[in-house]
C-alpha cells in the first residue's frame, strides 16, 4: 500500500472536518449533470459543471456527484479530488463574506503543514486561498465571494502530485468562471 494510500483516510476526515467548519450541508448526492462537454478528447477531455453560478471544467475520467449546490468529483486512482459548494448562508455584503471565508479556512487548515493564506481572485471574483501539507496530500482551498454568496472550492492531490492531478488542477482554475 502506498503512502499516500495509507494517508487518505486523514485526508478524508480532514476534507470533511473543513466542509463542516465552513458550514457545508447534507443534501442528497445525485449525479451531477454536465453542461456540454469541453476539450480535444484524449487525455486532455473534460467535461463543464456548474454549481449554482460557478462553472469550471473537470476531466471526464474524474468521478462526479453531487446537486446543484455542492459538487465532488474524485480521480479515478484516488489521487486527486475536488469539492465544490455554494454556502447556505448569504452575507450582509461581499466584506463580509470574505472575512467569513478567511475565518473558515483557517480554522480549517489548523493541523496542516506549510500553509500560506492569503487574498486572491478566482473565476474573477474576490476571494481568500489557502495552500498547504497534510499527512502525504498537498491542497489548495478557497473562499470565493460573489457579492454576499460564498463559494468554496478545494483541491486535493497525494505528493508527490502526479501530472494528471496536477492539470486537473490547472484546468479547473483556467476554466472556472461565473455564469450570468
């Protein structure tokens, strides 16, 4: 068994002890549906989903599930995921929401290693990232605001990160964008 097999157990509940703190929900999972696919095929095929008002590209090799307000989709080795949430709650105003984004993700990064949190845009949009090292999995995580509504959008990948995690990785950050 590999490390970062042996590993995934504490990236899970890390994953999820992060949704808890930023408040995720539990609605039914359902198989998200995709927007139309995207790409050349071969490899580099991807699919877009959308997640309320977020749209981004994952690849069509990922598995995906989830609804219309929180997506997970997982590599098909176990080597990278991705969750995607609208938050339930909407903000006063877009202040607001990213100091709420910041408080969430550092209480949610408080037993990684090498993290660096610091403001940042996505998809266009003002946000707070995080970055950092837990047990064998590298991560990337942020809270994106959209006016008062938060999104929050996190990476994972066991290191060493493998090319194919990597541009998934890649590709969803270039792709992502909000919907009219």
């Amino acid at each position: 068994m590999t490390a970062a097999r042996r590993a995934a157990p504490a990236l899970l509940a890390a994953v999820l002890l992060a949704a808890v703190l930023l408040g995720a929900g539990c609605a039914q999972v359902v198989r998200v549906k995709a927007t139309g696919p995207v790409g050349q095929g071969g490899e580099g095929a991807g699919a877009r989903y959308l997640v309320d008002k977020l749209s981004f590209e994952i690849p069509e090799s990922w598995t995906p599930s989830g609804d219309a307000r929180r997506l997970t989709a997982v590599q098909p080795d176990g080597l990278g995921r991705l969750d995607v949430q609208r938050a339930e709650r909407t903000f006063s105003g877009e202040a607001e929401c990213l100091s709420q984004a910041r408080a969430a993700l550092e209480k949610g990064t408080s037993q990684a290693t090498d993290v660096r949190l610091h403001p940042t845009t996505f998809a266009g949009r003002k946000g707070i990232a995080t970055e950092g090292d837990q047990g064998g999995w590298h991560g990337w995580a942020w809270g994106i605001c959209d006016g008062p509504v938060q999104y929050r959008v996190s990476f994972w990948g066991a290191t060493p990160l493998r090319e194919d995690v990597l541009a998934a990785w890649t590709g969803l950050s270039a792709s992502a964008r909000f919907e009219p």
